[in-house]
C-alpha cells in the first residue's frame, strides 16, 4: 500500500489525552498545554484528558498508564520535562514504557528545531513511540516547540498513526 493509500485510510478523529509535565504550571499558566489542546481540537481531533503532574516519574508514569489502559484515548502528547537539567526526568519516566520507539520524532524535531533555535537544540530530548495501541509523544514544554512539534510533526501524521494501530481491527 502506498504512501497516499495510507493517507487516505487514516483516521480523522483520534481521541487524545494531554499531559503538562512541569513543577511550576498551573491551569491559568499552562499556555503549552492549552496550545496543545486547541491544535488538537482545531484539526478535528478530541481531547478527553488534560492534566498537569510534576516531573516526577512516578507522578508521570501513573498518568501515562492511565490513558494507556483506557479504552477511549488512542494517543497521549505530554509536553515538558524533556531538558537536561536535574528535574528533567520525563524522558526517562516516557521512555521505560515504550514498547516501541518512534526515533524519527525526535530527530526530526531536533533537526527543525536546529533551523530556529541553533545548536542548542542537542538538549532537546523530544520522544515518541507506541505502548500497546497507543501512541505517545513527548515534546519540550515551550510554545514555540510545542508549536512546532504540532503543525511540523504529530497533527500530519497523527489520524495516520492512530489507523496503523487500529487497521488490525476492522
């Protein structure tokens, strides 16, 4: 099947869960997660959960799990926590439970990251991949990269993942 077949079979609406992962955001702050929630709603797609945890790996994990083992959400997108500095730990937390690795998302994001922010998009550690038959991305928790992420990245190909998943099924 075809680049373009795929493209045609994939799903127009996919249920979503977003995760803010940061020890200072709140509701009234949380603009990267709300930019989120409205690119997602924009492009058709449904955002059943939004929720802010601290970057804890258990507080993170526990989250993640629950949108995994819930029968409605099909991807979960969490922004924050992807730097190098001490609290940063979402990247690991988001990493142990993958079963598989979208390594593409990451180099991408790196690489159209490095044409707006120069070198220091190195430190960006932006990770998708697939836990069961849901997808998880996990970008920076800037507007700007998050922005990014969203209208280069996972809205282009997320009704597309999401029917990867799924075409087993119908």
């Amino acid at each position: 099947m075809s680049y373009t077949d795929h493209k045609y079979h994939a799903a127009k609406q996919v249920n979503c869960m977003v995760i803010t992962i940061s020890d200072t955001r709140t509701v009234e702050t949380d603009t990267s997660g709300q930019l989120m929630v409205a690119l997602l709603e924009r492009n058709g797609h449904r955002v059943l959960r939004k929720t802010i945890v601290p970057d804890e790996p258990d507080a993170i994990q526990t989250q993640l799990r629950e949108g995994i083992v819930s029968d409605d959400i099909q991807a979960i997108l969490c922004n924050g926590g992807t730097g190098i500095s001490v609290r940063d730990r979402s990247y690991e937390a988001i990493e142990q439970i993958l079963d598989k690795r979208l390594d593409g998302f990451g180099e991408l994001f790196r690489m159209l990251s490095y044409q707006e922010i120069g070198s220091a998009a190195m430190m960006s550690r932006a990770v998708a991949g697939i836990t069961k038959d849901t997808i998880i991305f996990s970008t920076p928790g800037s507007k700007n990269a998050v922005r990014l992420a969203m209208e280069q990245l996972i809205l282009p190909e997320l009704g597309h993942l999401a029917w990867e998943l799924t075409k087993h099924l119908a």
